[in-house]
C-alpha cells in the first residue's frame, strides 16, 4: 500500500508461532530432541484453523526458522500456495542447555525464566543468554524487514522469538519478553512502513498480538504456555 503522506509503502507481517508440537510423545515420554519434533493432530487442527483465516491474505513471500515445526505450520498456512517457503535459521528458538543442568532446574526457573530475560546475564534453561539470543533474532528479523521485492510476508517462527520482534517492534526491549503471551499456532501482525527512495523503515506499528482461531477470548487459557507446559513437563 502506497501511503500519500511521505512517500512511504506500508508493508505487512504476518508473524506466527508454530503450532502445537510433539515435545511429549503419545507414549508421554519426553522427545529426545526438541529441535526434531513434528506437529501434533491437534497443531495439525490449529494450524488448520489459521490457514482458514488467512485464506484471502495476499502472501508474496512466505520465511520460516527452518524447523521442522515451523515448517510444517508454514506448509499448512501456504494450502498448496505458489510460493517457495525460504529459510531463516537466525530465527530458530532459543536453546536451552544440557540435560544435565536442567535437570537441577525448579517449576519456577522453567515457567517464569521469559519475565527473567532483562537481567543480567540471564538465560533459558541453563543455555544461550536471552541478550545473544534477542541480538540473533534482530539481525535475522533486519534482513528480512530491510530486503525488498514482497509486501505481504508470512514469517512462521516461535514462541521466543516472537515475543524478541514484538519487543523490538514496540521499542520496550528485553524487560517485556515476558509480557507477550504467544499461544500455539497464534498470529501477530506487523506492519512495516518504508520510504520508497531510500528502503529506511519509518514506522513499525502492531496491528495483532496473539491472535488464536480456537480460543480468541483466552477462556480456556487461565495459564500461559509455559505454565502449562511446565505443570506437564513436571508430572512425568
């Protein structure tokens, strides 16, 4: 969309979270590597349920982080759409440390680490400090919002992730990675406005924040994600 103000175009993202994956299996055994799990029958029906919603959305350029659960989330949203879904490893989740160290880890430390990321050093899991992994997912994020030649982009990361961009887009930084709930399979919306002489972006304004399909009140969600996650995790 040409804006007639300042010569300016105003691009869109279309960030989502992948939908539910299989972290614990059917068997409820914990998966060896969280890195290969596929979706579930129910991330399946989530991801569904976007790829309705966004049926008419004029996507030219689809990205995901390249794992598998981004991958298929990213797949099911595309319905057979004549676009190459690319890859965007800087945008992988963040890692969380050896099995060993976690193992020492309290409920507490898993499910409220996210509220945690602006202190210093802080770091999920035993792993990668939450102040590398934001400088990662921004220069990722750049290269994608600076590059040229798409208005409508499908960006299919995570739950970390996400809230890294949602904390850069609102300019309120590391001390509000917690504050952005993102749900399995939701949707957030960016919009990107460029000046059309010099590809500078002008303004970032968020038009959505954890948009889901099957539940968009929140009221069969009185936990966050890692609440719940965590509560399950725990009872194995």
């Amino acid at each position: 969309m040409e804006l007639p103000f300042d010569h300016t175009t105003r691009r869109r993202i279309y960030l989502m979270r992948h939908a539910e994956a299989e972290y614990i299996r059917g068997d409820g055994s914990r998966a060896p590597d969280s890195r290969l799990v596929p979706l579930t029958p129910k991330g399946r029906a989530e991801a569904t349920g976007m790829a309705e919603l966004l049926r008419e959305a004029p996507f030219d350029r689809a990205v995901c982080s390249g794992l598998l659960r981004t991958r298929e989330t990213a797949s099911i949203i595309l319905n057979g759409r004549d676009l190459t879904l690319e890859v965007e490893g800087l945008l992988e989740e963040i890692r969380g440390g050896d099995p060993v160290a976690r193992a020492k880890m309290s409920p507490v430390d898993y499910a409220y680490a996210m509220f945690r990321a602006a202190e210093p050093d802080a770091c999920y899991a035993q792993g990668e400090k939450f102040s590398d992994f934001a400088k990662r997912v921004f220069f990722g994020f750049d290269k994608i919002m600076n590059s040229t030649g798409w208005i409508n982009l499908l960006l299919v990361a995570h739950g970390g992730v996400n809230r890294a961009i949602l904390t850069e887009v609102t300019g309120a930084g590391l001390s509000a990675f917690g504050a952005f709930e993102q749900d399995s399979g939701c949707l957030n919306i960016i919009d990107i406005d460029t000046c059309r002489d010099t590809g500078t972006v002008q303004r970032r304004i968020l038009r959505g924040v954890n948009i889901t399909v099957d539940d968009p009140s929140k009221l069969t969600r009185p936990l966050t994600y890692m609440e719940a996650f965590t509560k399950r995790a725990m009872s194995l």
